[in-house]
C-alpha cells in the first residue's frame, strides 16, 4: 500500500525526470541544429544576392528541423544525456 509521502515521493521524481528530460531534448536540439548548419541545410543558393536575411532565416530553419527532429526520437542523445543527469543527481 502507497502512502501519502510516497505518492508525493513519486510525483516529484516524475517531475524531475521530465525537466531533465525537457532539458535533454533541448540540449539534443542544439546540437542537432549545428550539425545541420555544417552540412549546409538552410543555405540559400547564391543566385538570391545572400546577404544577412537569408543567414537568418536559414538559422530559423535549421532550428525548426532541429526542433521536430528531437521531438521524433532524435538521434538518441536525449537519453543518454537524461540518463547521466538522472545518475549525476543520485
């Protein structure tokens, strides 16, 4: 039988899990989105005259195939990163 201090016991460490989860996501997201920008994705082609809009607007584009990229499962980063926050808190 569960407890009162039990069930709080578990409802904090769910809460913690999902902001270091949240934060996991976040940090796979970043780097997700450099690694897109050394590839190239979001570059405008020269022939648009470049300048510093387009830069940015690639940026915006990287961050939001980034950003969707994590949210799939990424490439498994979050988790190891949510694991090590988990044992480094223990």
């Amino acid at each position: 039988m569960q407890t009162h201090l039990n069930l709080l016991t578990a409802t904090s460490q769910n809460t913690r899990n999902s902001s270091e989860r949240e934060i996991a996501e976040k940090l796979e997201s970043h780097f997700l989105a450099e690694l897109l920008k050394s590839s190239g994705v979001g570059d405008a082609p020269s022939e648009f005259g470049g300048g510093e809009g387009e830069e940015q607007f690639g940026t915006f584009l990287r961050r939001a195939y980034a950003d969707e990229m994590s949210k799939a499962g990424g490439i498994g980063l979050s988790e190891q990163i949510a694991r090590a926050l988990v044992a480094a808190e223990q």
